[in-house]
C-alpha cells in the first residue's frame, strides 16, 4: 500500500521552494474562485487583481485552506481581505472539497 501526505498550508514569509512546481491544482476550483473574484470585483467596481491575483487562488485552489487561520498562511490574504473576503472564499473551498 502507499501512503500519500497531504500538503499543508505555508506560511507567507516562506520562499517558494523547486518542489512547489510539483503542486496538484484543482482546476475546476479554480475557475470557480476566478469566477467568485470577478463577481466580487464588478460588484465593488474595482479591477479582479485589486481583490486577488491569480497566483493567490491558484494557492487556494492548491492548498484547500478550510480554516481562517488557514487563509491567512496564503500569499495576498491579510486580516482586512480575511475579514472582507474570507468567508464567501471559505464557503466556496469547502463546497468543493463535499
């Protein structure tokens, strides 16, 4: 039998390591956090990168944050945008991963 671990969550200040080429991204998720941003963004008129970049859901949509503490290890998601964001974000991570 083979035993495979889950990866966890990296804190912010961590420099991406060779390995994290190596990452599984889920990409219906992440056409579907792409698609919660942009819903986000004309609902606030601002442009999609000023609520997330791509490199920041494609760490959500690898990484499965479940927890606020969670979100706050990815890369873009600071107490304001947890407090903002983090819970439509959240819901939608966790409806994926039902």
């Amino acid at each position: 039998q083979r035993l495979q671990l889950v990866t966890s969550v990296k804190e912010k200040k961590q420099a991406p390591s060779k390995k994290d080429d190596l990452i599984f991204i889920y990409p219906d998720l992440l056409t579907e956090l792409k698609q919660l941003r942009d819903q986000l963004a004309r609902k606030e008129h601002l442009p999609p990168d000023l609520i997330f970049t791509d490199l920041t859901l494609v760490e959500l949509a690898s990484y499965l944050p479940l927890t606020l503490p969670d979100l706050g290890k990815i890369p873009g998601f600071g107490n304001v945008k947890i407090g903002k964001y983090g819970g439509d974000f959240l819901g939608l991570i966790k409806w994926y991963c039902v």
